[in-house]
C-alpha cells in the first residue's frame, strides 16, 4: 500500500472513532453494498494494494459507514471471502445429483460443477492474491481455509458421506477423501488457467476431465 493510502485509511479511522460519514438506509443493503465494493477493488488491485479508502469509494459510501460496518481491512476481507464462499461457491455445488443411478456419475457431475466456479475469473484472480501474499500476510491464508477453502471441503465431505451410506464407497476418512477429490479437480484444466498457460476450457473438455474425475475417484474408494 502506499504512503497516501495508508494516510487515508488513518484518516478514516478517526473519522469512524468520531462517529462521522455514516449514511441512513438498510443495513443489510448498505453491508451488500459494501461488499460489492470491496470485491471489486481486492480482486483488481490484490490485498496491499487495496486501501479502505479506495474502497469506500468503490462501494459509494463514506469511510465512517465502512468502518461502522467493518472494524479493519482483514475482517473486510475475510468477509468477502465468505460471501463468494457462501453465495457463489456453495449453491454450485448443492446436491443436484445425488439421486444419479451410479456413484460415477455423481462426483463426475460434482467435478464439473466445481470446475467450473473455480475457472471462474474472480476466484482465479483470489487464488492468485492468496498465493502471492500469503507469505507477508499469514492471516490472510487463515482467513481463506477457514471461509472459503472449508466451507467447500465440509459440502464435498457430505457427499461423500452420503455415498458411504448408500454403500457405494468406503473410507474411514471422509475428510481427507474430500480433500482428495477436490486436488483431483484442480489437474489440467484449473492449473494450467491459474498460470495463464494456453489450455482448452470448452464445454466439451470440462465435461471429459470431469468424467474422468469421477471415475478415478471411485476407483480408488468404490466398493
């Protein structure tokens, strides 16, 4: 961050300690609001770069109202963590599949679904701020495997679960099983566009290493 932003976001703190800048409205609208904002300026200009003055801007409101609703940058951004994690990640990878005739054809279609958010550029672009300052920022890993890494990681381990009950597979470590199958689903595809390196991401190619997904998968767990 630079000089002037750091001059900035001590400045809205003591506008917020003085209590000034807060705008009337719905506070779950104006937090929506805020979100929307600091998503943007995140995933444009990466964790340091990003200043809570920039965001404030971003979201049109004051600083005074963005550190009523958020005490610091680091719990800003653990929540829009959590916001992509809980509205754009999870409802993806609800359990539309779970009645599929055959276990196969439940991950392959689970491994297309979470192909497909993860090539997504705003989660292509978080991956890339986490990698790249998570060694100067350890709470920012913390924050990133607690909202968004786990949120993720308990939905797979409860279709897992599921499969065990109908006895289709067997582990006596559900979780790491999950964690098994969601490094499956980063090969190829995932990988190579988090590199920026030239791969096919058609239609037709995620719905192939989706497939092949599920079959290893059960190949190594099935019953």
């Amino acid at each position: 961050m630079t000089r002037d932003a750091r001059a900035e976001d001590d400045h809205a703190d003591r506008d917020h300690k003085s209590g000034a800048g807060d705008e009337s409205g719905s506070g779950s609208a104006k937090r929506r609001q805020i979100l929307d904002g600091a998503e943007a300026v995140f995933l444009e200009r990466g964790y340091e770069g990003a200043s809570m003055s920039q965001i404030a801007c971003k979201a049109r409101v004051s600083k005074g109202t963005l550190y009523n609703h958020f005490e610091n940058k680091a719990a800003l951004f653990g929540a829009v963590i959590e916001d992509l994690s809980r509205d754009k990640l999870a409802p993806a990878l609800q359990k539309t599949e779970m009645s599929a005739a055959r276990c196969a054809e439940a991950f392959g279609a689970l491994a297309e679904q979470f192909i497909r958010v993860l090539l997504e550029p705003g989660p292509l672009r978080l991956y890339r701020i986490i990698v790249s300052e998570a060694p100067h920022f350890p709470d920012l890993a913390d924050i990133f495997w607690r909202h968004g890494f786990g949120r993720t990681l308990s939905i797979m381990t409860e279709w897992i679960e599921h499969w065990i009950g109908r006895g289709a597979i067997a582990t006596e470590d559900p979780v790491f099983a999950a964690e098994q199958f969601m490094a499956l689903c980063q090969t190829r595809l995932v990988q190579r566009k988090r590199f920026e390196l030239p791969v096919d991401t058609s239609d037709r190619e995620i719905r192939f290493v989706a497939g092949r997904i599920g079959q290893a998968f059960v190949s190594i767990y099935g019953v």
